[in-house]
C-alpha cells in the first residue's frame, strides 16, 4: 500500500480489485505513482473525500448481467420486493428474481455490504425505486426498452414520441434517453441520425422497416405478423418528422448550456435541421410552430459576436486556491465552462514559479508552451529548460504526472496540491511548498463568529455549488472520464469543498495550543453540523461530522472529556448518521425524510452511480443495455429533484457578515495526514 494513503483510497483500490477480476474498472489511486491520468484521474479525486465508505471483502463486489442475449423474454429490471431487496434475473443460467439469496439470485447490491449486511439491507436502487423520479422525469413508471443497437434505440424512441409504442411512458424513456444517450451513442452520431430520420420520405424504410427487424429479434425470430402491412402502426412522413423535431428539442434543451459552450460546433445541428424544415413547409404545413421554435434555438445557440468573445475573455475568473482575491471571493458562484480562463501558478524544482493564464478546458501541452514562453524571459532562468512534465504534487509529498493530451487538470488538484513543470530527470528532487509542510499555532478566526453564520455561509456557497452541476456531469463524471464530450469541472469543484471543509474542521482545532479555547471550537463545530443538518446541508454536514473524526482529531482525550455530555451526546447522533453499515442506511433514511431544496452528501451519489455501472454491463456485443441507462437515469432524476426547489439566498451586506462569507469561501487548510497528526501528539503527547 502506497505511504499516506487515505482510508477511502484503500477502500477504491479493493473495489478495483474485485471488480477487475469482474471485468470493471481499472482504479485511479493505485495509477498516481505510475503517472495514471484521465479516466483514473477522475475517478481518484473522489479518494480525497476522507473516510466515509468501509472496506469490505471483495465478495460484495461480484458484476452480474442485467440481461442475456440467449433469452427469449426481454428482461425486466428488478424491483424492490417487500424486504428491499433488489435482486437481478440472470437468465443465462435460468435463475429468477425470487429473494436474491444464494448465488444464483444475482443481487445488486453496494460493495460497500460486508456478506452478512447483505442478507438484511436494501441495495442502493431501494431509493431510485421507492422515490420516484419526480421532477419533471414522468415518475420512475414504465417498462424500459429491451436491448439493442444504439441507432435502433434511436428510432425506438421515435416511435414513442410519435405515439406508436410505449404512448405510457413516452416521458420518461425521453428522458432516459437523453440523460444517458452519451454513454452510447455519441452526440455527432446522434444529429446525424436525426438528420437523415427527417429527410427520409414517407413510404422509405427508416422507421417501420427497421422496428419490424427489431421485434422480430426480440421474439427469437418468429413471427413476422407484426412487421407486415399494418397501417396503425406505421408513422407517415408528418408524424416522423414532428418526431424527429420533439427530440431534437428535448436533446437542445436538455444540453442548452453545455451546447453554448460549444459555439459553431453545436450550432450547425439545428442550422441544418432548420434548412432542412423549411424546406418541407410546403409539404407539410403543419410544422411552421416547429420551425418557429427551431429558428429560435438557433438563434440562442448562436455563436457569440467578436466583441462578446473579449468580453468574456477579460473575466478571469479564480478557483477555489487560485489568488485569493477579497472581491472575487464574494461574488456569486457560477458554472465553469471550459472556455473560462484562470490564472495559475505553476512551480518549478526551486519553488520559484510562473503566472499563467489559460482557458479551464486547455490541454497540458499548451499549459506548458505557456510555462517555456514564460521561463523564456525570465531572468532567473538563464538556460532554457528541455522536455518539460507537468506534475501534481501534493502536500504529503505524492506525484502525479500528466500526459499532454490531458485536459482541464485545474479542477481536478486537491486542495493543497501544486502543479510543477520540470524536466523528467528532476522528477524524484520535486518537493512540497515549504508552507505546506510547515505550521504555525494560533487562534483562529472562528472564535470572534457566531456558528449561525457560519453555518448558514457554508449552507449558501455549497448550494451555489451544487446549482453549477450540470445534472450530466454526473453520468460523464462515472462513465466516461478523460472520453466524455463534457468535463465535469464543476461536479470535480463539489468534491474538492467536500475534502476542504474536512480538513479545514481538523486544522481550525489542532491550530488553537489553549484546551479551554480548543474545548469550546469543538462545540462550535458541533452547533455548526447541527445548523447545517437543520438547513438541509448535508454535504457539510457530514464534511464536519468526518472532519471531528478524524484520528489526529478523535484521539485528542482531554479536548473530548472537556465537551458537555449534552455536546457529547449530539455528536454521537451524527456519528451514527455517518455510519457506513447497512450499506449507510441511517444517511438514506434521512436524507428519504427531507423534501427539496437539499444538498446531498455528493461522495455517495457517486458511489452509488459506480457500482451501478460497474455491477451491470453497458453492452453486450452492439445491444446496447437500455435497462441500466433507465436506472442510471432515475438516479440523475433524484438529483434534479434535490434542485426542484430554490435555496433561499441571504443577502445581508454587513462587516461582519462580508468578513464571515469571505472567510467561509476561502478557507485556509492542512490537508497533510501525516502533519496533522504530528500537531495532534504535540497538543497532547500519547503518554497524557
């Protein structure tokens, strides 16, 4: 095991390990000593978020097929029987869906169970089955489409929205498809068949033909009544086309902000397919509201003008860590996109640096011709540099280089991490900042500010934050890393103030050299979870919960002897909020309890999203598992449902309240395990 690595970190790495015996995923963690990027990346920043899962046996772990190809009957997907299992049908070896037990039943259940959990506990789907998928999704109801090519799928749904199959439920596969149609079918290959779906003529084969093949498929081959002459079914050259168009809405506005991001590159879709319509008006007069609204959109996703484009380039906009700007700090958090620029530091071997500014979505080899041009003039390089590596280094020391290909590696640092340039010869000499290895005791700010203010700032930045999330950034985030169309900057930002507040908690209290003082911060953190709690912030809830758990914390006997038992008692209550056991029942029943707006605890909506994918496969062959996409689907649903509601905003604009907000956005924190426990054993020697 690699030195330093967090308990969530071994946790990942055994998953990995059982799942890639499964055929799952390759971690990230293990691939930071070896300079593993992308995809690994990604997903080893949620490893920064410290301990909240259990480790398991790797048993748990074992990945079942929600369908087989050999099975006559389409597949159903489970649904929660009256325990709260959930179990899934593995028709290849002819088991059912009964109670799961055994090792025929095929049980989805989270990794995190240990075998004896498993028996007694619902699995992480009990909720996206029980709690419906409000929010605009049409209700969790509905039988999702059987597998199949991912074009066929397409014309599948368009059928649907014509009205011809699954009229019930058209909403909700519009939506499952939307939400999940990047995992696989790409977004050019998905206007193209758009395209040429509306400029097929009427009588052509586009449709009916290929839907006959399909349910013939789908019945193992026999019989072909279906497929003939049947004219209610078959969709004439007006109801394709208004077809085709209710998607492509539904695709644009479901992908607006990310599509304006784009410029040209998005905007010649509905370009087209408006040439397209308008050409057709005369045959078919029915569509000039379509057209109407088609012409709109092109218009909204039109690519800005020249003046607008400097505009936007002038609004530097910092990260978290990035100048620590009073003025920058307090304004309102807003969506990343790639096109957003920032200034960055960038170190070399001798902690000198240079200041760069690029676009957030840039790639590590123009970061570079950013880092040689400016060490170009600089006098304190007189040689220039060869070959330059961009690497991470974190606080406790640990490396991790970066390809040039890699893209937008900002958001993904953690929160004491630097980015160095160096040659590859110079990369084993690379150390940490020395102010991140080093400390400073003192009071903290905390003592001069009421736990309500804090409270409710916190409450306010992580809802700014969690608003940002492009709801598909969490499929990108689980399914795609370093491949997807769309980086999920802004989802990699949440978990990054997740691991903050954490260590900010453990700081604050190892900071303060006095115990009465110590004594009363640690009540104060403790009013400040509950308030968070109250207001339905369990993102930092729980961040504050885990940062007072943490063993350079936990171990500190006089600090802890000295909290009133009232105090004492509370605290306990969120402990067993946190508790992983049961598969983290006691966080699900809770966070069940509470109705919109809420800020969940991000870490688990990933893991939860994890090992639905890794546990099911998302092809099998072409056939496409559309099963899963609707799963994957109801999760993202209960995520738009957390967001129906609007966070009341304060707006107060006193001293102290400017002072307590830009506190609050710019935390100053330890993130080095290692270092924190040293301060921990100095507050109080083992042997007191």
């Amino acid at each position: 095991m690699p030195a330093g690595m967090k308990p969530l970190e071994k946790f990942l790495k055994k998953q990995t390990t059982a799942l890639t015996r499964a055929g799952g995923f390759v971690g990230g963690v293990a691939d930071k000593a070896s300079g593993g990027t992308g995809a690994s990346r990604r997903r080893a920043s949620l490893s920064r978020v410290v301990p909240f899962f259990r480790e398991t046996s790797p048993e748990s772990g074992q990945a079942r097929e929600v369908f087989s190809p050999d099975s006559e009957d389409p597949p159903s997907w489970p649904s929660a029987t009256g325990t709260g299992l959930v179990t899934v049908p593995c028709s290849a070896n002819g088991s059912g869906s009964g109670s799961g037990s055994g090792s025929g039943g095929g049980d989805v259940r989270s990794p995190s169970l240990s075998s004896d959990e498993q028996s007694s506990e619902a699995s992480l789907i009990t909720e996206t089955s029980s709690g419906g998928g409000g929010g605009g999704g049409g209700g969790g109801g509905g039988t999702p489409l059987p597998p199949d090519t991912p074009d066929n799928l397409t014309l599948s749904v368009l059928d649907s929205v014509a009205g011809k199959r699954h009229g019930h439920c058209t909403e909700t596969l519009l939506d499952d498809f939307m939400l999940t149609h990047p995992i696989f079918l790409t977004v050019d290959r998905l206007q193209q068949v758009l395209l040429q779906q509306f400029s097929l003529e009427e009588g052509e084969g586009g449709g009916r033909e290929a839907q006959g093949e399909r349910r013939e498929r789908e019945r193992g081959g026999g019989g072909g009544g279906e497929t003939g002459g049947d004219s209610e079914g078959v969709m004439d050259g007006a109801e394709r086309k208004q077809a085709v168009l209710n998607v492509a809405f539904r695709y644009l506005d479901t992908y607006r902000e990310l599509l304006q991001e784009e410029g040209e590159r998005s905007n010649s879709f509905p370009k087209e397919l408006y040439m397209c319509a308008v050409q057709e008006l005369s045959r078919y007069p029915e569509l000039v509201e379509d057209v109407l609204k088609l012409q709109r959109w092109t218009e909204i996703l039109h690519c800005p003008s020249d003046e607008e484009k400097e505009s936007r380039k002038k609004q530097v906009r910092p990260l978290f860590r990035h100048f620590r700007r009073i003025d920058a700090c307090l304004q309102p958090r807003e969506a990343f996109r790639g096109s957003d620029e920032i200034f960055c530091r960038v170190y070399t071997p001798d902690h000198s640096y240079v200041t760069i500014r690029s676009r957030l979505s840039c790639r590590v080899g123009e970061i570079l011709a950013l880092v040689r041009e400016k060490l170009q003039y600089s006098e304190d390089q007189p040689v220039l540099p060869g070959n330059l590596v961009l690497v991470a280094v974190t606080s406790a020391g640990e490396k991790a280089v970066f390809r040039p290909s890699d893209e937008a590696v900002f958001t993904t640092l953690g929160v004491n991490t630097h980015l160095f340039a160096c040659e590859a010869s110079e990369l084993d000499s690379l150390l940490p900042l020395p102010e991140e290895i080093h400390w400073t005791p003192g009071d903290s700010k905390l003592h001069d500010m009421s736990a309500e203010e804090v409270a409710n700032q916190l409450v306010v930045f992580d809802w700014e934050l969690f608003s940002c999330v492009h709801e598909v950034e969490f499929v990108c985030y689980v399914f795609h890393g370093e491949q997807s169309r769309w980086r999920p900057l802004n989802l990699e930002l949440v978990l990054q103030r997740c691991s903050e507040v954490q260590h900010w908690v453990a700081t604050e209290i190892l900071q303060c050299q006095s115990l009465p003082k110590r004594i009363q911060l640690l009540r104060k953190f403790i009013k400040i979870a509950a308030l968070c709690k109250q207001q339905q912030d369990l993102l930092s809830f729980l961040a504050v919960v885990l940062g007072l758990d943490n063993p350079a914390v936990s171990r500190l006997r006089l600090t802890w002897e000295g909290l009133p038992g009232k105090f004492r008692k509370q605290f306990q209550q969120f402990e067993s909020i946190a508790d992983p056991s049961r598969n983290h029942k006691s966080y699900r029943d809770l966070i069940t309890s509470l109705r919109p707006p809420l800020i969940p605890f991000t870490p688990l909506l990933l893991k939860d999203l994890t090992f639905l994918h890794e546990s099911c496969k998302t092809f099998h062959g072409e056939l496409v598992n559309f099963e899963k996409m609707h799963k994957v689907a109801e999760m993202v649903r209960i995520i738009r449902r957390y967001r129906s509601s609007q966070l009341a905003m304060d707006t107060e604009t006193s001293p102290s309240h400017l002072q307590t907000k830009a506190y609050v956005r710019q935390l100053q924190v330890i993130d080095n395990q290692n270092l924190l426990f040293d301060m921990s054993c100095k507050l109080e020697p083992k042997d007191t």
